[in-house]
C-alpha cells in the first residue's frame, strides 16, 4: 500500500527538486574526517590493492558479478531497491516513499564530501593502468572521474547505517549488504579496496555528524512512523533473489 500522507510525498519532491533548503552545500564538508592519503601502488596496502584488483577479475561471469552490476545501477531507487532483501521488505516509491526519500537524502548528502575528498587525492582508477575485464562499458568508464575515497560505498554505507536506525533487528543483515554494496565496486575493477573503506569511513563521520541535522532528524522520524503504521502492509522481496544474495554474503 502506498504511503498517501500528503508532507511525506511533498517532502519526497522537495528532496528531488533540491528545494529543502537542507545544509548540504559543496563547501559544507565540515563532518568529513581525516582520511590519510590513498596508499602509494608501492606500500603494503597499495600492493594488496593490485592484487585484490588481478583476482577479483575471475568473478566475471559469475552470480557475484551478477549482483556488482545491479549494484552499479545508479539512481535512489536502485539503491533503495539494493536493500531490500536485507530490510526484509521492498525499499520503494510505490510502497515506502518515505523510506525512499530518506536513502535520496542520505546519498546526496554523503558525496558531497566524497567530492571533495576525491578532488584532494585525484586518484586514478584501477583500469587505467592495469587490464583486466570491467563491468562497466568503456563510455561510462570516461564519467566516473577519480577514484578515492569511493562515492559508491559511501552512498551504500551511509543507507545501511541509516537502515539500521529503522530496523535495529536487521542491523547485522544491513550492514552487511552495505559493505558487499561497497565491495562491488572492486568486483566490478572500478575502485581500489582501499577506496571502500575510505568511502564507509566518509559514511560513518556524516552519519554521526547527520544525528544533530534537524531535515535528517524528521526524514527518519516520518520513515518511522510510516513503518510503524504500515508493517503489516509492506511487500516482501523477492525471496529467489534473497536466497542468491544471502548466499554471496
């Protein structure tokens, strides 16, 4: 059943036309922690990153690459989408708007320190310098700018710790998924691991930092109580597709 409270909804648009007036602006990165600089190719962690990049190229083809490209799908409703096995229940506009509207916040808010985190390292993505199959097409790969610290696993991240606010008896579950949404990007050959845990550490300085934030404070709470109100309401994923994901985790 769709969720008709009318300030949900509008809430909804104002999030998409960017009309809130939240805080979030390019130069308010004042949560961002200190990250060190992405490692060198030559140290130990640059070293394992290489490797990690050569032996996750033999899972192309497989139902791990598989889950990488859904994962890559861009979009709050792909996302949304992403964690619904985890949430056990489907993550949508046409169900859980509210809920939606919060994971569009969420991922909006936390790029806006990735992006300047990425801009300070400028650095270069794992195909440029070494070859091996990518599940991106080479015209997306163009569009994808630098590498550290990944925007992806911040996104993903941030959504999973948002989850587990809603549904702290899903925590384990949606952290997980969060990671293995982050984790993806490496299975794909379209960031270094260090770059995922550069991106969940960026995910866990904006969510404590989100904890004051009076516009996250009342997406959460509207999220809440939709939940509460609708439990018995909510549509189950899709359990053949659970069955795979839970599998890979």
């Amino acid at each position: 059943m769709v969720f008709k409270r009318v300030p949900y909804r509008f809430t909804f648009f104002l999030l998409l036309c960017g009309c809130t007036g939240a805080s979030h602006t390019v130069n308010d990165v004042k949560w961002r922690p200190s990250l060190p600089p992405p490692p060198t190719e030559m140290s130990k962690e640059g070293q394992r990153d290489v490797s990690l990049f050569y032996a996750t190229r033999i899972f192309r083809g497989t139902p791990r690459w598989k889950l990488a490209l859904h994962d890559a799908q861009k979009g709050s409703d792909a996302l949304a989408d992403d964690f619904s096995c985890a949430a056990g229940f489907k993550i949508n506009t046409a169900s859980t708007q509210s809920v939606v509207a919060l994971i569009h916040y969420v991922k909006h808010g936390v790029r806006k320190g990735v992006s300047y985190e990425k801009h300070l390292w400028k650095r270069e993505r794992p195909y440029v310098n070494h070859p091996g199959p990518i599940c991106l097409p080479e015209t997306e790969r163009a569009l994808l700018g630098w590498s550290y610290p990944s925007g992806h696993a911040a996104a993903g991240y941030a959504t999973a710790l948002t989850l587990a606010s809603l549904l702290p008896e899903r925590r384990e579950a949606l952290l997980k998924r969060g990671h293995l949404f982050g984790e993806s990007r490496v299975i794909c050959g379209v960031h270094w691991n260090s770059d995922i845990l550069a991106g969940e550490e960026v995910a866990r300085a904006y969510i404590k930092h989100e904890q004051t934030d009076p516009h996250f404070q009342a997406l959460l709470k509207a999220a809440k109580v939709d939940l509460a109100t609708h439990r018995r309401e909510l549509v189950p994923p899709d359990s053949a597709e659970c069955v795979r994901e839970t599998k890979i985790r």
